[in-house]
C-alpha cells in the first residue's frame, strides 16, 4: 500500500470515528517541485518558456490531488478538490488573498475540502510558488489544531525527536536541520515549522508512515511526533 493510500485510509477511520470539519492540504511533492526547478519558477512566471512550464507544473500538481482524492474515495471520505491558483491570490511569493468560501460551503456539505501546493497568480511575479505549508499557514488560524504528516518521526535533531518546539527553542533547533536528499523549493522542515507558526495553534509534525500515529492524532490522543505551539 503506498502512502496515499495509506493516509486515505487513517482518514477514512478517522471520519468513522466522528471527526468532522478536516480540510486537507498536501504538497506538490516531485510532481510539482521537478517542473518549477526545470522552468526556473521559483522567482516567478515571465518567459514564454516559464509560462508553459507554470501550466505543466499547475497540471502535474491537479494530477496528483486527484490522485488524492480518488483515494479518498475509496475509502469512505466525501472528498472535494480544488485548485488553489483559482482562489488564491499571492504578491511576492506570499499569499494575499484567499477566497475561503468553496471551502465553508464545503464544511457545510460535511465535505472534506483537499487543497495543495500550486503555481498561483502573483501581482509582482506573474505567477509564484504557493506551498502546502503556505496554505496550511493561511487557514489554520481557524482550525483547532494542525497535523503535519511527513516521511520521518518528528523534528530531528542528531537522529532523536525534538519533542517540543516553541518560538524559544526554534532557532537552536533549526540550526540542526540538515538539507533534505530531494528538492524541496518551499523550505524543508524548517520552512514547515516557520508556517505553521504562524497559526499560533497547536501543530504536530508526525511521520505518515506510521498510520496508527497521525490516527491518534486526529483523534485528540498521544503519539510519537514533534508539538509546535
């Protein structure tokens, strides 16, 4: 079962359970990080060689939240997608506007509302860079408390989990973070943590491959992972 799947399923238990009022925002990953690095997008949309590149990059994205959402599907979850470049609005590689009524309508249909990282309108740069995080750092202001499934544990420090991070400690432990082996145009780990700071609510960063933990997590419970707050 690949990780898709897998979080669709935790999501899928997770409803079953009663949990209600989810909205997911996943990242682009390597379909959207290869084609803005192959097009140079990462300071914004100009060429015609850029603009073709900013639709590939759009296509490759929407192809993977379908992906996402076909999972979803299957297992059970009222799932609605949509594209973010048609709501969001950013200057500078910062989102300025965010047209948040698909997604409450969406809440009220008890729908859960799948959003993701996107090339997106930008008012100095043509088009620009909108992360996940990015998005996750916008609604979740609202939210009651935010879970960030990655591929590792927690926030690593020298192998071992940084069990809490607060805007104390966050420099000394982002000093730690190593580069990750994949390009990540939108900040790796401490990128994630800078956004969803943001938020100034309760975050956990937890690793998806162990589904059993983000369940826990969705269900108010105790898990392995990093706490932000």
């Amino acid at each position: 079962m690949g990780s898709i799947a897998r979080l669709a399923a935790v999501v899928g238990k997770a409803c079953k359970s009663g949990v209600r009022g989810l909205v997911i925002v996943h990242g682009a990953g390597s379909f959207g990080h290869a084609p803005v690095l192959k097009y140079g997008l990462q300071n914004g949309v100009r060429t015609a060689a850029q603009k073709k590149g900013c639709r590939i990059t759009q296509g490759a994205c929407a192809k993977l939240s379908s992906n996402v959402v076909h999972a979803l599907l299957q297992n059970g979850v009222g799932a609605v997608s949509i594209a973010p470049h048609g709501i969001v609005k950013s200057k500078g590689g910062r989102i300025a506007k965010l047209n948040k009524a698909p997604i409450t309508r969406a809440l009220s249909r008890s729908a859960v509302h799948v959003l993701y990282g996107d090339m997106v309108p930008d008012s100095l740069l043509g088009f620009s860079v909108c992360s996940g995080d990015q998005i996750v750092a916008h609604l979740g202001k609202r939210a009651k408390f935010i879970v960030l499934a990655t591929n590792v544990d927690g926030v690593l420090v020298h192998s071992k989990v940084v069990p809490q991070i607060t805007r104390r400690n966050f420099a000394q432990v982002s000093r730690h973070l190593s580069g990750s082996a994949h390009p990540d145009v939108t900040g790796g780990m401490a990128g994630k943590m800078k956004e969803v700071m943001r938020t100034g609510k309760r975050a956990f960063i937890v690793n998806a491959k162990k589904p059993s933990r983000v369940l826990a997590l969705l269900l108010g419970k105790q898990a392995v992972c990093t706490r932000i707050n």
